[in-house]
C-alpha cells in the first residue's frame, strides 16, 4: 500500500469513526504531528494504530516503541511498512 493510499485510508477512517470531521480530516498533512497539533487525542490515536494494524496485517506492539514511532501519517505508515 503506497503512503498516499495509507493517508486516505486514515482520514476516511476517523471520519468513519466519528473521530474528526471531514475538515479536519482533510487538514491531516503526511507529516502533521497528531497528538501534539491537537488533531487526535491519545484514544483517537490509539484508533488509529489499530486500524493501521487491521489494514496492513502487521501487529504493532505499542510499548516497545517511541511516540515519534506512530506521531503522524508517514511515522505510522513507516511502523506497519516494515
């Protein structure tokens, strides 16, 4: 899955989930930080990974990493391209 098509996936999934709207959705750059712009909060974010992990089929053990690990789209899409 290309980052573009990992993006798109992620912002139709947190419209889908209620957990922003669609203009804040649109706003979600590549490199956004989304805790610390104030996009997701640490529950949205928690979504987020998991549904990155149901996308690519790779796990994601969260208390082996960094927060930087999975702070914008290109990190979490780097972390489940591995």
């Amino acid at each position: 899955m290309t980052l573009d098509e990992f993006a798109e996936g992620c912002r139709v999934f947190l419209i889908e989930q209620e957990i922003v709207g669609p203009e804040t959705a649109a706003q979600i750059g590549l490199d956004n930080d989304l805790l610390a712009g104030g996009v997701l909060d640490s529950f949205g974010l928690l979504n987020l990974v998991m549904h990155a992990e149901d996308v690519s089929g790779t796990p994601i053990d969260v208390t082996e990493l960094d927060i930087q690990d999975f702070s914008s789209v290109r990190a979490l899409h780097a972390l489940v391209s591995r």
